[in-house]
C-alpha cells in the first residue's frame, strides 16, 4: 500500500483520487494528529457489498458451496 504524508496529499489529491481508481489499491494517508486511507468509490462500494453479504446468515456458506462446485454440476435454470 502507498503511503503518503497529508502535506503531499493535500498538493496532489486530484492525482491521488485518479491513482486509487486506475490501480485499485488503497492510499495511506499519515498525518500529525490521525491517519486515513483513500479508496476508489468502486473499491468502497465493493467492500460494502461484501460486508452486506456475509452478514446474511448462511450467505457466506452458500457462497463457498457454489465456489466449490464444479461447472459441469451446476444447472441452466435457477431455483429462484
């Protein structure tokens, strides 16, 4: 993860903004008083959907049994 000090940041924030979206990896931002880490919107929209997700009780088994399950198992038509 690239860490940078909240000075810098604050002189090369639209470059940072641009960064985060084309790499998909967090920035650590360091400063005096706290530290913060910029993420791309799509990142954080994705980390907010897997969280909802594996708060679904049996969600995240149900996910791995689909993981594990070998193409030719699995069927065209759906059961919902």
């Amino acid at each position: 993860m690239k860490t940078i000090n909240v000075t810098k940041a604050r002189s090369n924030l639209y470059k940072l903004i641009d960064d985060a979206f084309e790499s998909s990896e967090p920035i650590q931002i360091t400063g005096k008083r706290n530290n913060a880490i910029l993420l791309s919107e799509e990142n954080w929209r994705s980390i907010q959907e897997t969280l909802y997700l594996v708060s679904i009780p049996k969600m995240r088994d149900s996910i791995i049994e689909g993981m594990n399950t070998p193409i030719s198992e699995c069927s065209e038509e759906l059961d919902w």
